[in-house]
C-alpha cells in the first residue's frame, strides 16, 4: 500500500507540473527533486510490498515510507491553496477560512519540508536497498494493466455443490401444515453457505406451486424495522406498493400480520444477529392460525433459540473432501483438465485448510483459476496458523491482488455489510481520488477491475443487459477482511454500530494538524450508524487529512450535526451524504477540491449560492428523497469539470429559475432532464454525452421538445430514456407520434392513459425498452409492439391494458427477451404463434386472474429456465419502476421474484 501512496503523490506533483505550475511559483524546482526521490524508491517497494508479512524491519519502514507520502501530499495541496493568485477569485475567497486557522507555511518553511522529506525518503531507500530489497520494474504491471484492457464480461457464477440432502429436508419441512415447526432456522458460522442454501430450498418447483407469495429481507447488524417490514410487504403485495410506503408503523405490523393469515407465505429473514432484531420485528408474525412459514438464517443458535424454542434449528454441514474438491474443480475450471498425481495432491493439501467451508474453497478456486498452484500452496503454508486457517485462506485472496488493485478492493469495505455497490458510483468514487483518470479507457479498465475481483472470488457481481457489470457486493468475512486490511493500511476508517461518545472520541483524538510529524491517520472515513441529535465537535485542524467521508443509513441525522467536521475538510474529494437531512449551508462553499458530492436520498429543500464555487466538482447527484421538490439555484454551469449530473427528479414549485447547463461540455451523463427547468437547446452544446434520462412530467405538450432533440447530433450517446408521465389526461396517438422521429436508440417509461397507440412506423424505430404503466389501452397492443424489431425488454403493468385478448403472431418480438404482464384483471386469453418471441428468456405473469392458461409458444422456454438465464444472469435486475415476476414449471404465477433479487440471486437456484 505504500507504493500506492507513493505512486499517488507522485502523479499529483505531475499533474500539477504540467496543468497548474503557476500555483508553484517558488518552489518549482524542490517539487522536481522530490518527485524524482520518490520516483526511485517506487521499484524498490515492489518488492518491498511483497515482504512485510514476513519481515518486521521492511513492515516498519513501508509504513514510514507511507505516512511519508501522505505527509509530502497535504503539505503540497495545503501551499497550492495558500498562494492561489488572486485571478483565481472562487478559491482565494474559499479559503480565505484556511488561511485564518492554519499555520501560514512561507515558501522557505515548505522548502525545509519538502528538504526534510527527501532527507527521510533518501535514508529509507538506503535501508532497504542495505537490507537486500531490489529493483522491480513496472513491466509486469504494464502487462497485468494491457491484460485488464480487454473485454472479460464473462459471467461470474457462484457454485452450489452437495447438500442435496439438507435442500430436501429443508423443503419437507417448508410444505407440512400446522403449528409446528414453522419458524425454521438455518445455523452456523459465517461462509457455511446459509443464505446459498436458502436460495436454493426457496426457489424448490414444490414451495413455488404450494405458496402464494415469497419475501425475502437481510437484516444485518444494522438495521431499521420499518424498512424491513415495508420491503416484505412490497414483494408480498406488489400492487399495492404506494400504499405500503406511506403506512405508519402500527399499520405496517397489522398489514403483514394479516397478510400470513389469509395468504400462505414464505418470509425469509436473513442474517439475524441479534435477539433485539427479532423483539423488534415479532409483533408482525403470528404464531398461531396460519399456514405461513418463516426462513431464519443467523450465526448464531442462541438467537435462533430466541425467535422460536420449538423451531426447526439446521445447521448446514461442512463439505466433504469430494463435494469439496468438485468445487474446487468447477471454481477453478479444471472439470475437463486432465490432473497428474502431483497436482491432485497439492489439491487435497489446499483443501485441508479450507476446511469444507464453502467461501473458503470458491475463494481458493478463483485464485488457482490464474495462479502457480505451488505458489499458492507456499503461500499458505508460510503466512497460515493453526487457529486461523479459514480466515487466512480468504485473506490470501488479498495478499496475492497485484498491488495496484488492493486499493481498489479496500474501497469497498467502505460500503455498509450487506450492501448492494452501483458499479457506476463507486468508479466515478475511484476517479474523483484520483485512483483513475477520468477518460472512457481508464473507466473501462477500472470497471473490469471489479470483474478481477469477481472472478477470484472476492466480490458476487450483478450485470446489465447490455453485460456491463451493474453492482456488486462483499460477503461479510471478506468484508471483514477487507476492513481489517485497510485499517493495518490506514487506508480507511469505519464507524459503525458507535455510540455518540466514540464519535466524539475519533474527531477530538484524530489531531493531524499539517506540519504534525508524529502519527498519520486514514485518508478516509465511513460513518454507518444510529445517532441521537447531539452535535460533534472536534479540535482546530484535526480533519484536515481526509480526503472523503461516506455516512451511510444516516436518516435520522441532520446536517448541523456535523457541520463542524465537514467544513473543515478542506482536502476533501468525496463526500457522500445518504439519507441525511435538512439543508446545506453556504459553507459547504468552502469545500472547493470536492470533486464527488451525492445527496441521494437526502432531506432538502435549497441548495446554497455558493455551490458555484465547487468547480472542481466531477460527479454530482442532488435527486434527494423520491419525492423532494429541491430547489437548484442556477451555478451549475460553472462546474466546467463535470461528468455525470443527476438533478432532482421533481424540482420546487416556487422561486426556482432555469438552469444553465450550455458549458458542461464534458458531461457524460445527464439524469433527470426536465424541459420546464432547462434549456432543451443547450443539450445541443453536450457533444461528449453517453446517456441520458429526459424527465417530461407537466403533460402531454413536453412531447414536442422531442423532434428537437432529434436534430442534434450526440456522437457518443450510448443510451437515453424518457419518463413521460401524464395524470391530468390521457395521450392522444397524434401526441405519441412525437417520438417517431427520434432515430437513436432509447427505453420508454409512459405512465398515464393512452386513447390509443399510434402505428408501429410513428413510434421509435429503435426502441430497446417499453414499460406502460396505467394506460388503460382498450385495443390489443401486441400487433403493434411486435414489429419493433429492437425489443428486448416489455413490461404492460398496473392496467396498461384493459381488454380481454392479446395475440401474439408468428416471427412478432424477434429479439424480446424479457417480458413481464403485471395487474391486468381483464385479460382473459393470450394466444402466441409458433415462431413469436423466439429469444424471449424471461416470463413474468401476475395480477392476471381470468387469464386461463400459458400459451404453449412462451411456455416451452420456462423448461429449459435455467439454461437460459445460466446465459442471460444479467438479466436479473430490479428495477426502480416496478416488481418483477417469475413463472413456475406448472403454471404462472403471482410469485415476486424481488425477494431473490434482493439477496442477488444467483440463476442456477432457479433451475
């Protein structure tokens, strides 16, 4: 990790030599000499890097070599500020405040720093050099980083192997009636497979066609009991989804109560660790009267012990050495490899350490997958104790990363335990540190960093249709790995589950004032937990080293809280605000090297005047909660720097001006678009932008502003969507016929009445995506929609159609693959021709109570389910506008696939 500190101010002095040597006027020539200084020990901590497991002395000096790094960091970014020229008016006013309260260094005082610096680097590459540490070239790494240039979208699976036996115990069980037994618990230690298991015993053909309705939520260690109820309610009762959002607590504990007594149900409560989640969750399960049954994995039995002392506790066994080494063999794609005598050997001697835990050997498998197995078997040998054997096995999993990677995974472990991490934010993350550069190659390469990790076991991935990767998630050893690496690393620093004093604790003994030669602390901190609504204060200039802060599940804070810590980061890059409420102050003005700010579900009304002054900032979301009116003053225009701007989805009603976006010409993504707020025309001007969601919500007459969108010319536009939402009236087909003219390929989100739907040659020709919502068409949509030939994906949802017959004809949808009937009540006879919908992989039916049967043309693809989705994995997606459905062998139907999803289910549980 020290090179990675190294390699970091090394290409800050860079950038700064090449695109803001004005800011260095002085000292230009001293900056030089320690950019070359810490250019020559960079070969040497290669090796360096890989011997500090081993040898205590190289330990200590690449963790000087480190703080030293970070030290030479602040102290450059620090002076920079300090002598903006006064031309530079919005950072000179910013940090007007910096001057103020830190020691004014003079350009002598940092040239005896910078001096002092290079006198420790110099005596430390001496050591190591004298210690026997060697020159290692980048080669290696230039070739590792050309072989992460090429496209590796192959889909990462996660093998289920034996345990057969546990499955159908399970399932028998499940299907009994009565009282008895139904809670029923799966037990034991982290990385036994528990919530695998569980996927698998509730995606049985026998629980689908003897349940109703299936529910699947993750507690945690953190958690929030009305989310937790809101969310299985959701997947029970899908159609009543805006109704349950806006429930009080005592509604939400009766509505589920009842739910399990008149349907019969499956809810799963993943991960419980401790007995006050239940006591806070008890009150919404019956415990006599019903035919539901409720699926409890946790750690530990004492818990389970707690929920229901009659239950049924399972605790799933540890592989056998053959359900172990077959695997290992799939894991590491050796099914059809022929294995001598030496290898299997090394095998079986690997496999011991595992243990039979299933984490442990798809771990080991990923890793075999691409490395020397003699080299890994020293390895294990050498770093590996005799009370920690499992744990270190998923620790190699990291010790063996190239170096330039580990930061990267590190990152991660920011992210709360059982979070599902968007792919996209975590990279523009990645990119405003500094870790990549912002270019379309560096984006793609860092992207196919996750698919490394994916593919060693580290991280489970989830794809998009187009197979990008869309998400990813941490298993909770290896996050614990993770955090306990970027701690040892100080890399990262997280709080979570903390009372209040701690809080208070970390800030006021966090004192990292700049010139402070002692102890370096984290780059980075990650706040996930419940406070009360004390305020926290800490000591002059003690957080002036960070360089992003993460709060997470932080509804229950506002913004005063923490004020005080925020506006003194003035190195920060990141901040990331979920959930947090009340509004900015002009102060947050003053944070002007932040290059990412979310305010994703935040509670806010105004953003300040001074955000203008943010113009380093490079990834911006302001949608706040789903249905926040925000005011956006008009300084967006200034970020000349931005790439992806997400504006609110709904904007105040009163005071709020048109926003100027004509100068963003690096933007590359632009969410939330809205005509009646922006200037359509200055789209044209966007001429690098890759996607984009235009936002129409104030009636049918926005549609206009499409044939003008038509005409401009996006060389680079990979994707665009439109929301239209129409309450007041329903569309005309004139007024539809709009789209017709947008040539490019886009998705379609209509909700609102439709008098009728215009030709198939007056809608978007190269429409990928449909979704009707309410639309209450009275003639059959099908004979239009099939002859868009660029389908892949149609959802009629919520009464989109009201009729009684839908005809599908032969060689209609010749690419759908996903299509999903949801909430039509009158539909009484659907009718495929042979030869319609030939590459549809995904049927979901719901809501549909006269519908009589399957048509035999889409049914045939439901017996080969697994097959296709085995192929198609990223096409399990959730999507923000509706649930999704899934059919059974026998039948359709009324089964939510959402609970699946939200645990990322893997599509060989389907099967």
């Amino acid at each position: 990790m020290a090179e990675f500190a190294v390699s970091s101010v090394v290409k800050t002095i860079g950038n700064l030599l090449t695109h803001e040597a004005r800011f260095l006027r002085g000292v230009e020539g001293k900056m030089e000499d320690l950019q070359k200084e810490l250019k020559l020990i960079q070969g040497l901590l290669r090796d360096a890097d890989a011997r500090v497991e081993n040898d205590q002395a190289v330990g200590e000096w690449v963790a000087q070599l480190r703080d030293v790094a970070w030290h030479a960091e602040d102290i450059i970014e620090e002076y920079i500020l300090r002598v903006a020229p006064k031309k530079e008016q919005y950072i000179v006013k910013a940090y007007r405040g910096l001057v103020a309260k830190c020691s004014c260094l003079q350009v002598h005082a940092v040239e005896t720093e910078i001096d002092s610096l290079k006198s420790k680097i110099s005596n430390l590459r001496m050591s190591m050099l004298n210690h026997g540490i060697q020159m290692v070239n980048e080669g290696e790494r230039k070739r590792t980083r050309a072989s992460a240039s090429k496209p590796i979208y192959a889909y990462f699976e996660e093998y289920f192997v034996g345990r057969e036996d546990s499955v159908q115990e399970l399932v028998k069980e499940l299907l009994k009636d009565g009282e008895q037994h139904r809670v029923i618990t799966i037990w034991g230690m982290s990385g036994l497979g528990k919530t695998s298991l569980a996927k698998k015993v509730l995606a049985h053909d026998k629980l689908k066609n003897n349940f109703d309705g299936f529910a699947w939520a993750c507690v945690s260690q953190v958690y929030h009991s009305k989310d937790i109820l809101v969310k299985i309610l959701i997947e029970l009762i899908p159609n009543q989804r805006e109704n349950v959002k806006e429930m009080m607590d005592d509604e939400l504990f009766k509505a589920l109560y009842e739910i399990q007594l008149k349907k019969r149900c499956i809810v799963v409560l993943d991960n419980i660790w401790a007995k006050e989640a239940w006591d806070s969750l008890q009150a919404a399960f019956p415990v006599k009267g019903t035919r539901s049954k409720l699926l409890i994995t946790t750690h530990n039995r004492e818990v389970a012990e707690h929920i229901d002392p009659h239950g049924l506790f399972h605790k799933p066994r540890f592989l056998s050495n053959e359900e172990s080494w077959d695997l290992l063999k799939k894991r590491a794609s050796l099914e059809t490899k022929v294995m001598d005598e030496n290898m299997k050997m090394l095998g079986y001697k690997l496999l011991e350490k595992c243990g039979g835990l299933p984490l442990a050997v798809n771990v080991l498998g990923g890793l075999l997958a691409d490395t020397e197995w003699e080299t890994i078997y020293k390895d294990i040998n050498s770093h590996f104790g005799d009370k920690s054997d499992i744990f270190r096995v998923l620790a190699l999993s990291y010790d063996n990363l190239p170096q330039h990677l580990k930061p990267y995974f590190l990152y991660l472990g920011s992210f709360p335990e059982n979070t599902e991490i968007p792919a996209t934010k975590v990279l523009q993350m990645w990119i405003a540190e500094g870790f990549v550069s912002p270019n379309p190659y560096d984006e793609d390469v860092a992207e196919q960093y996750l698919m490394k990790f994916a593919n060693r076991g580290m991280v489970q991935v989830r794809f998009t249709l187009s197979g990008k990767i869309k998400s990813c998630c941490l298993h909770n050893l290896m996050r614990d790995i993770c955090i306990c690496k970027a701690r040892q690393e100080k890399f990262l620093t997280i709080l979570e589950n903390q009372q209040d004093n701690e809080i208070e604790d970390y800030f006021s003994s966090s004192s990292m004032a700049i010139g402070d030669k002692s102890t370096w602390k984290t780059r980075r901190l990650s706040l996930n937990m419940l406070m009360s609504d004390s305020r926290v204060r800490q000591k002059e200039n003690n957080v002036l080293h960070l360089r992003a802060i993460m709060f997470f599940n932080s509804r229950e804070w506002v913004w005063k809280q923490f004020e005080d810590i925020i506006i003194n980061c003035k190195f920060l890059r990141v901040l990331k605000l979920e959930g947090m409420i009340g509004n900015l102050p002009e102060s947050v003005g003053d944070l002007v090297r932040l290059r990412y700010l979310s305010l994703e579900g935040c509670m806010l009304e105004d953003l300040p005047q001074s955000m203008g002054n943010l113009v380093c900032m490079e990834y911006l979301d302001l949608q706040g909660l789903e249905h926040s009116k925000v005011n956006v003053p008009n300084v967006l225009w200034k970020m000349r720097r931005l790439r992806h701007l997400h504006l609110p989805k709904y904007f105040a009603e009163n005071g709020q001006k048109n926003l100027r976006l004509d100068s963003l010409e690096n933007l590359q993504t632009l969410r939330n678009f809205n005509p009646e707020h922006c200037n359509v025309n200055d789209l044209g001007k966007l001429t690098n932008l890759r996607k984009i969601i235009v936002s129409l919500q104030y009636g049918s007459y926005q549609l206009k502003i499409i044939p003008q969108l038509a005409h401009f010319t996006f060389k680079h536009l990979q994707s665009s969507s439109f929301e239209i939402l129409n309450q007041i009236r329903s569309f005309t087909e004139n007024e539809l016929s709009n789209l017709s003219s947008y040539h490019l390929s886009c998705k379609l989100f209509i909700k609102g009445g439709i008098e009728k739907l215009p030709e198939y040659k007056n809608l978007p020709q190269q429409l990928r995506k449909l979704v009707l919502l309410d639309s209450q068409l009275k003639e059959d949509p099908m004979p239009t929609l099939e002859k868009l030939n660029d389908m892949v994906v149609l959802q009629l949802m919520n009464r989109a159609f009201v009729g009684k017959e839908m005809i599908c004809s032969a060689g209609g949808f010749p690419q759908l693959k996903h299509l999903v009937l949801h909430d039509l009540p009158n539909l009484e006879e659907w009718r495929v021709a042979e030869g319609a919908m030939p590459h549809l992989s995904k049927l979901g039916v719901s809501g549909c109570p006269k519908l009589k049967t399957v048509p035999g043309g889409v049914y045939k693809y439901d017996s080969s389910i697994g097959d296709h989705f085995s192929r198609d994995e990223h096409l399990f997606q959730q999507d923000e506008h509706w649930q999704q459905i899934v059919m059974t062998r026998s039948f359709l139907i009324n089964v939510s696939i959402a609970p699946l999803l939200a645990r990322r289910i893997n599509v060989r549980d389907l099967v």
